[in-house]
C-alpha cells in the first residue's frame, strides 16, 4: 500500500528529464556524475489509510549557478504539471496515483562544501493515493 516515493520519483524524473543521475543517496564520486539530482522524503502524514502525504526534498547539483536553477526549474515544472494523475502499478505492491503536488519551497541556491559544485534545492509535499489494499 505505501510505496517508497524517493524510489518511484528518482525513476520518473530520470526518464521525464533524461538524466542517468537522479538518486535517493549522493553518489561518493559526485563531481563526475553532473548533473546529480537528489530525492529524499523528509516525512508527511497518512490521515486517510489510502492516502499517503509525501514530503520530499529535490536537490540538484550542476556545475554552475545558473544551470542547477534552470535544472531545479525544469524538475518543478514536470513536477508541478506532469506528474499528477501519473499512476505507478508494481504486480505485487499494487498501484499507486498521483493526485496532487504542492510546492512548498520554490528552488533557490543552497551552499555546497565543494566549491566547484552548485546546489539548487527545493521541498514538495506529494499526495499520493492506493488504488487497493494490499497489507
């Protein structure tokens, strides 16, 4: 019933932005795997037994300024626009829709230990609902 959602979304954005690295964890060799977008759920809330509120963090990491906030953009918009009503079925963990993604923190720059690496991050708060109950 519950999906891992830092899973399902590192798969989804891969494929709708066309990037070989989008993770749930920062890869060690990082600054040769550019850009890097990181995924992570941060908590949220499951009021009703089908519906799942993830929250979850986007950080992307670029070479410049510049292209991680256009990165960071691009990942809001499909985000925003294409992925409610994306349904993701697994035979044995059932399916699962999505109904609705709010932003709720718009991407802007973040420091970075490493100086040679740019960091845009942003926060999402993702409705996710069961099509069955499979306890």
């Amino acid at each position: 019933m519950y999906r891992d959602v830092e899973t399902l979304l590192c798969g989804w954005l891969k494929t709708v932005l066309e990037l070989d690295s989008v993770l749930p964890e920062l890869p060690y060799n990082m600054e040769f795997r550019l850009p890097t977008i990181a995924v992570e759920r941060f908590g949220g809330a499951d009021d009703v037994l089908t519906l799942d509120q993830a929250n979850v963090d986007v950080d992307v990491f670029h070479t410049s300024r510049q292209a991680a906030k256009d990165l960071a953009e691009q990942a809001r918009r499909s985000l925003r626009v294409s992925l409610p009503g994306t349904t993701f079925t697994d035979i044995l963990l059932g399916s699962v829709t999505v109904s609705r993604v709010q932003t709720i923190s718009a991407p802007t720059i973040a420091p970075w230990d490493n100086a040679q690496i740019r960091r845009a991050t942003a926060s999402y708060r993702i409705w996710w609902h069961a099509h069955n109950l499979n306890l």
